[in-house]
C-alpha cells in the first residue's frame, strides 16, 4: 500500500491541487463534448429540414410542369411536350424518393412510403392516359384532369409528412439538448461536491502537521522542554519535527545548564557573604574596638546591603529549588479550601498588620495534588496579594468546579498590572512599572515559582484581563485538571 509519508508537503499539495483541477476539467471536457454533439445534431436537422422543404417544393413544381405539359400534349400531340412531361416526372420522382428518404426515420401515422406508391401509381395512369387516339381524347382529359387533382392532393399531404417529420426531428433534438443539459448538470454538481471534499479531506488532511508544528513551537515558547516533539506526516514536516526535537533538547540542556549555574553561584556566595555579615556584627558589637558615630552609619549601611544580597540570593536558590521540586510531585487527596486556609493562617500576621480582609469563597473540591507544592503557589499568590492591596481592603479566594477542571480566582483590590507588563508577569525576576510605595521592591520570582509548580500539576495559570465594570486589582486565575465528581 502506497504511505504518503513519503511525500513531501509541497508534493502532496501540488497532488492535490492536480486532482481538483483534473477532475473540474474532465467535467467541462465532458460538458463541451455533449454541447458539441448537440451542436452537430441541430446542424444536421436543420440542413435536413431545409433539403426536405426544397424537395417538397420541388415535387410540386414538377407537378404543375408535368400537368401542364399533358394538357398541351393532348391538344396539339408535339413530341417535345411529351419529352417536357417524361423529364419533369423524372425530376418529380427524384424529389420523392429524397422525401421518402428524409422522412423514413420518423414514424408516421399514415408513412411516407403509401404515399410515395400512390404518387407513382398515379404518374403511371396520367402516361397511360396520354396514349390514345383521338375518339378517347375527351374521356382521357377528364381522367387526366381527377389524376392530377389525385396528384396535387398527395402532394399536400407529403407535404405535411415533411412538416411533421421535421417538428419530430426537432422536438427529438430539444429532448435531447433537456436531457444533456440535465446530465451535464449532475456532472457539474458532481464535479463540484467531489471538488470541495477532496479540498476539504486535503485541507484538514495537510493541516494537521502544521497544527502540531505550531503546538510543538508554542510548547518551546512557554518552556515546556519536558514534553518530546514527535511529528507525524509529509517528509518534510517529519523533517521539521526532528529539528524542533533537537532544539528543544538543547534548550532544555541550555536550561540545566542555567540552573547548575546558579545554584553553584549561590551557594559559592553564601560563604564569603556569611562572613561579611558575620564581620559586620562584630564591628558593631565593638569587638575590635569601640566606633565613633560615622563608622557606625558605615557598619548599618554595610549590614542593611548584605541583608538585601543575601535575600537575593535566597530568591535565586527559592527558584531553582521550586524549577527542580516541580518536577517531583507527590500527589495525594486534598480539599482545596481547606489547604488554601491554612496558607491565609501562615500569613496572618502579614495580612493583619495591613488590616486586610482576607476570604474564601466556593464549596469543599478534593484533587489529586502535592499539597506542599501547591500550597507554595497559593502562598505565594497570597503573599503578592497582600504586598500590592492598600491599607484596609479586601483579597478573596474563590474556588469553584468546572467539568473536567477545578478553578481558584485570587482577586485583590491593588493598582493591577500595567498593560504594558501583562505580557511577562510570569517570567523570572521581571519586576513590573506598579510597586507599591511602601513596600521593598520584590525580586520578581514569586509569580515565575507559582507558573512553575501549577505547569507542574498539569494546570494553568492566567491573568485576566481587568473588566471595566469591576475595581481596578489583580485577578489570578488557576486551572487544575481531573477533577473527581463529588
């Protein structure tokens, strides 16, 4: 059996732009063929008819030669006028056997052929009747005079055996233009239907790489260097697909290697920034002699920077350690307004001091999660929340269930994210333009850590966009998969 795996992309799209093609063009060949055969057909009539109508013509012009020549033979019996009789009984007969043969293929209620024996019958009786002498002359003119009447009057009628002959030839042809017409109709609209869902199977057909391709691309934009890029279809998508494994391979290498990196930069200064605080606090305490005030307003200056380089540092060890525990989980049953309580009681005292109203709203949901992990992202939301909400208001947690999915809003009532920094809210040590003025500025990975941890739960997390109708604040959404049904 032929694979199409073979082929590549173009290939099978060139294949299928010349199947449509051919097949639309064998439907108009097919249609141009039968209007040509119409063509020929009414061409044919037409010519047929205007040969019968001169032979019908003819006919009767013969005869009235014919009669004419007989009346003046019997009166002044001149050979020439019997020479003029014969020749246009000839030419007459000629023009018969043409109306005969015109008219044989259409059947006839009385048929052209009884005709045809009576019109020479009765040619046969007026020579008869122009032999005789002189006593039979009277009677030989009246019997000359019925035959020729008899002749005029079959005249007539093959007259009307072309006419009706020719309305058969043409109410035959227009049943035959109907019923072409309706055939090339069906072919067209099969034509056309075949068309549309050979397009169509192509279509969805030739799509389906390029939507794994742009899954497969988007995977390595959002970081997902876990999930192994295997491409099904045309030669050259396969092609494309083991380019993106192995550029998701060194990102990921990339990535590991960034983490070695700052973990061995991290814990490398936390033994020399140990012992400038260590220093420090002995040069206050006065071990090494009492200070005069300046050098204690250097000490304090020197104390508070080593507190803020060892936070940092801990930011980056908290960071690393939350990318490299994602990826170990131990799931267990947990009822998620029961785990997100006991974060709102570890930060008690933080959301109390700012005299916060902190709640929880939604009915008991219980997931398959590691409790710890997660309780570090609802933590960490909680803690972002209180650092960004003024004085006295309120931040809620809201837990409600989806098919297929649980959902945790945290919406606070602080100045929100700036347009301008939506975009990058999650990435790692990214601080927005919006700080609060009361407030040391952050380090720019706790919203990077909770991304982490929900990706690693299978779930999502997003932040949505601000309605105009609502308070200004930050709305979070989280998204966790596979449910249970209560």
């Amino acid at each position: 059996m032929l694979s199409l795996d073979r082929f590549s992309f173009h290939q099978l799209l060139l294949v299928a732009f010349l199947l449509i093609a051919g097949l639309l063009s064998a439907a108009s060949l097919r249609g141009l063929f039968s209007i040509e055969a119409l063509i020929t057909q009414s061409s044919d009539g037409a010519q047929q008819a205007v040969s019968l109508g001169a032979a019908a013509q003819r006919l009767a012009e013969r005869s009235v030669t014919m009669e004419r020549a007989a009346r003046q033979y019997l009166v002044l019996d001149d050979p020439l006028l019997r020479q003029r009789f014969d020749e246009a009984g000839r030419e007459a007969s000629e023009a018969l056997d043409q109306l005969a043969a015109g008219t044989r293929e259409v059947e006839m209620p009385d048929g052209g052929k009884s005709l045809a024996v009576a019109w020479h019958r009765t040619l046969q009786t007026l020579r008869q009747q122009l032999n005789g002498d002189a006593q039979t002359l009277r009677d030989r003119e009246q019997t000359l005079t019925a035959a020729f009447r008899d002749l005029g009057q079959i005249n007539i009628e093959l007259a009307d055996q072309v006419r009706l002959a020719t309305e058969s030839r043409n109410a035959a042809l227009l049943q035959r233009l109907e019923s072409g017409r309706a055939e090339l109709a069906r072919q067209i609209v099969a034509a056309i239907a075949i068309a549309v869902g050979l397009a169509l199977a192509f279509g969805i057909w030739l799509a389906r790489p390029l939507k794994r391709l742009e899954a497969a691309i988007v995977g390595l934009g959002e970081n997902r260097l876990d999930q192994a890029i295997d491409m099904r279809g045309p030669a050259d998508v396969r092609q494309l697909g083991r380019r993106l494994e192995w550029l998701r391979l060194r990102l990921a290498e990339l990535d590991a290697d960034k983490a070695r990196f700052l973990r061995h930069v991290s814990h490398e200064l936390k033994t020399p920034l140990a012992a400038l605080r260590e220093g420090v606090a002995l040069l206050e305490d006065g071990v090494t002699g009492t200070l005069n005030e300046p050098q204690r307003e250097v000490a304090r200056i020197l104390r508070q920077n080593t507190a803020v380089l060892q936070g940092q540092i801990e930011d980056l060890l908290r960071f690393n350690t939350a990318a490299f525990d994602a990826r170990r989980l131990v799931r267990r049953p947990v009822e998620l307004t029961a785990l997100i309580a006991e974060q709102i009681e570890s930060q008690k005292l933080q959301w109390q001091a700012r005299k916060l109203n902190v709640t929880v709203t939604g009915w008991p949901i219980q997931v398959e999660v590691d409790a710890e992990k997660l309780g570090t992202a609802l933590g960490n939301l909680l803690s972002n929340a209180i650092r960004f909400s003024p004085l006295g208001g309120r931040i809620v947690f809201e837990v409600s269930q989806w098919p297929g999915r649980a959902r945790i809003d945290v919406i606070d009532q602080g100045p929100g994210v700036a347009a301008v920094d939506r975009a990058r809210v999650f990435e790692p040590f990214f601080r927005g333009e919006r700080q609060p003025p009361d407030a040391p500025r952050g380090s720019g990975i706790g919203l990077s850590i909770v991304q982490e941890l929900v990706r690693a739960h299978d779930g999502q997390i997003d932040l949505l966009m601000p309605d105009h109708n609502s308070a200004p604040g930050a709305h979070f959404r989280i998204e966790l998969p596979h449910v249970p049904v209560r």
